[in-house]
C-alpha cells in the first residue's frame, strides 16, 4: 500500500470534471497531452493525493520547444476560443488542445482501475468477475493458488494480492509474449516482482506434470479448453480444494460441466453470469444508467474430491431425456408430460369452449 506524496515512477490516475479519466506513469520532466492541454508531470510529483492539477498551454510549443507555465494557474500563453479558430479556421477544435486551465484531480488507482487502465495482449477478466472469483473460490491469505491462462495479469495481480506473501502463486501461460505482459503488469503495481509467484510457460499438462501432487487449494482455470485439463487439475489439488473456471461461451460452459460430470472427480458443480449495473444520482433524477456490462463470462465453480471416491451427482428422471440429440428422435412429440395430465388439459379446455359459445348464443 502507497502512501504519502505521489513518487516518481509510479501510475496516478487523473480526473476531470466529466468523469473522463487517464492513468499516467510519472516521469520526471515528461507531459501528457490532453485535449484541453499539457498535464506536467513535475507539477504531480511530490504533490498529496486527493489535489488538482491544472492543464498549461501547448501555444509556444512550435515557436518556442516550451510546455509553458507552471499548471498551478492560469498560463500565460493560453489562447482563447477565436485565437484557436483564428489559427484553425477548418478545425477550430484541434486547437482546444493547446489551452491550458483544464482541472483534474489526481489519484493512486485503485487495483480495479489499473487493471481496466494498464496495456494488454489478452483481452482481461473484468472486476465483477474477479471478484466473484475470489469469493466463491475462497481465496485467502496463505493459500496455495495455481493459475492457467495468466494473459495480461488482472486475474493474476488480484490473485497475488489475495493469497499475500504468506501464500503462493504458481501461474502457467502458454504463449511468452503474454507472460512477459502479466509479469510487467504485475512488477509495475507491486513496485517489484513479487517474490511469492512462480511464472512458468508452456502447456497446462506439461508444465503441471512436474508440479508435486495434492500441492495446491485452490485452481483458476481462464482458457479455451478446461475440461481438457481435469486430470493433471484433480491431481495437483488438494481434495476438497475448489476448481474455478472461467469460460465465455455457452457451448464451452456445455462441455465442461458434462466432462467434471462424467470424470466422478469433481463435485456438482455451480454456474453463474454477473451483470453490473451502474445508477445516476442527481438530485430528483435517479435511475439506471442506459449502458451496462452485461454478459463477460461464466463462472465454474467445482470441488475435488478424495482420490478413489466418486462423486455425487443428481440423477435426472428417467422421463426427461436431456442428452438425445434433437435429430436423432424417433418422433419430435417426444416431451416430459405425462398422458394423464394431456387429457385433463384437453377436458378443460372443451369446457371453457362449451361454456364460452353458450354465453355466445345468449
């Protein structure tokens, strides 16, 4: 946890009064250009947390390889609206870049903000389902994590700060471009490497090969074929331990749930979506905002279970077949409902047809 005044080297976020933001890495004597000007990171460094910086003009620039005044005021060379339409009669509003005086508040990022804000390869897990994650995962402090699938490091860098350094992190990824973007993710937000974590690339089955057996509580599975994964899973866990995988298709979420199902290793497992909604509050006007993250993924809970002990599963009713492929019906009237209950909705309806024709003749 950071605290204190804000350092060179490390990432702040910034705010304007739109609610637009940026996430910026502090580098003494650099500038982030925005569309209202030049945020100077010297005017940053140093300063608390929770304070506003404001914009400088970019006008002298050209003419005079200056970023202009300081940002705690008003700029000297700032331009007004028909200097700038003056300079760009056709696009006026590419020289609202160079106006200084824009305010944004400066903040560390949260973990969720710099996981939505920091570069990717892999396209990320978002917070509600890391979230999710960790909670029905049961993730704590001290665990024994194994991850497959460490992209660009969201799922990995929550998974670090969960287990803590009295726990551990052993993360497979497949391809080295990848695993050299989550382990620069992730040294950049620790501040250093973080010594509790074993990044090793390959394959899921190759490398966990050589991890000993019944060596981790818990496994986060983020890839395009988990069910192809459960053996060497189921032996690297320690029984009891919780299985969480994260797919984003249905027929992904099909076939993994048949193969825990038929593999007797794994306890009936729990499949759930999360949707997040956010609200604008203002005054009277209180309501659902119109745009909302919907469907990102499912989440696969399971539990292994004692070596040599099948699992319990529900049995469906012999009358509701579920497996039999549409096109490999005898007869498509095949359905869950007995000859009994036909007749009585049948007997029933004639009589509400009897009794509606006779208030017809009335």
């Amino acid at each position: 946890m950071r605290r204190g005044p804000l350092q060179a080297g490390e990432k702040v976020q910034l705010t304007d009064r739109k609610g637009k933001m940026i996430t910026v890495q502090l580098v003494p004597g650099e500038r982030t250009q925005t569309e209202h000007g030049y945020i100077l990171h010297d005017d940053l460094i140093g300063a608390s947390e929770g304070t506003v910086v404001v914009t400088v003009s970019g006008a002298l620039d050209t003419a005079a390889g200056t970023t202009g005044t300081s940002a705690s005021g008003t700029s000297a060379d700032a331009m007004s609206a028909a200097e700038a339409h003056a300079l760009n009669p056709r696009k006026p509003w590419k020289g609202t870049r160079r106006i200084g005086g824009w305010s944004w508040c400066v903040m560390r990022p949260r973990l969720a903000d710099y996981v939505l804000s920091m570069p990717r390869g892999a396209q990320i897990m978002y917070p509600k389902d890391i979230a999710t994650v960790l909670q029905l995962g049961d993730i704590r402090p001290g665990a024994r994590v194994l991850e497959s699938g460490g992209g660009s490091g969201a799922m990995g860098i929550n998974l670090l700060e969960a287990v803590g350094e009295t726990g551990s992190l052993t993360t497979i990824e497949l391809r080295p471009e990848f695993a050299h973007i989550c382990e620069a993710n992730a040294t950049l937000f620790f501040g250093c490497r973080p010594q509790w974590w074993d990044l090793r690339v390959g394959d899921f089955d190759s490398v966990a090969a050589t991890l000993p057996e019944h060596s981790f509580d818990r496994i986060v599975l983020d890839m395009l074929d988990p069910w192809n994964r459960l053996e060497q899973a189921h032996r690297v866990i320690e029984p009891g331990g919780v299985l969480v995988a994260y797919v984003t298709t249905t027929t992904q979420l099909s076939r993994l749930a048949e193969a825990v199902r038929e593999s007797g290793q794994w306890t009936q497992p729990e499949v759930q979506e999360t949707l997040e909604r956010t609200w604008k509050v203002e005054g009277l006007s209180v309501r659902p905002n119109h745009q909302m993250i919907a469907h990102t993924g499912f989440l696969f809970i399971t539990r292994a279970m004692a070596d040599g002990v099948q699992a319990l599963h529900k049995k469906e009713r012999a009358t509701k077949d579920v497996y039999t492929d549409v096109d490999e019906l005898d007869s498509l009237e095949l359905r869950d409902i007995s000859d009994r209950k036909v007749r009585k909705v049948i007997r029933d309806l004639d009589r509400q047809v009897k009794e509606q024709e006779a208030q017809a003749q009335q």
